[in-house]
C-alpha cells in the first residue's frame, strides 16, 4: 500500500487571518488546503475587531498572521508553517 494514498488527517484550530486578497493569504491559504487541514480565514479589512486581535497576536497589521493553537506565525512561511502542523 502506498502510503501518499492515504487522505491527510485534517487539523483543527487553525486561523489565517490577513487581508483576503493579498497574495500572502492566498499562498497560506493554498498550503494549508493542499494538506487538507480545516482553517477558519478571518479577512481583517472586513472585520475590524480581528484586525484588533491581529495586532496584538503578533504586533503586525500588513502580513498574514497564522494562529495555530498558542503558535503564531508571520508571513508565508513554508518550513515553519510545516514544523508547526502537528
């Protein structure tokens, strides 16, 4: 049996929040897709109060921010997007 035929197990508790369309969000977007893990995408510009929560998560208003249980992560960052999925 090979094992790449096996579906990926998803992974809860994950938010991605960013501007909606800025190619940094669409990448984290994509990446977690491609691993079939299940994400909530919060787009700041939208909601006003995430942004609030953005910042203060990561001190950042302009990139994408990743909240993976108490792990977060600024930017696209494959390798450490990778290390921090359980």
């Amino acid at each position: 049996m090979c094992i790449c035929a096996i579906p990926p197990t998803p992974v809860e508790g994950v938010t991605v929040y960013g501007r909606g369309s800025a190619c940094d969000f669409q990448q984290v977007r994509r990446f977690l897709e491609d691993r079939g893990v299940l994400f909530r995408q919060v787009d700041v510009e939208r909601d006003k109060d995430s942004l609030a929560h953005m910042k203060a998560l990561s001190g950042q208003e302009r990139a994408v921010v990743v909240e993976i249980g108490k792990k977060v992560l600024v930017g696209f960052d494959p390798v450490a997007l990778e290390r921090a999925l359980p």
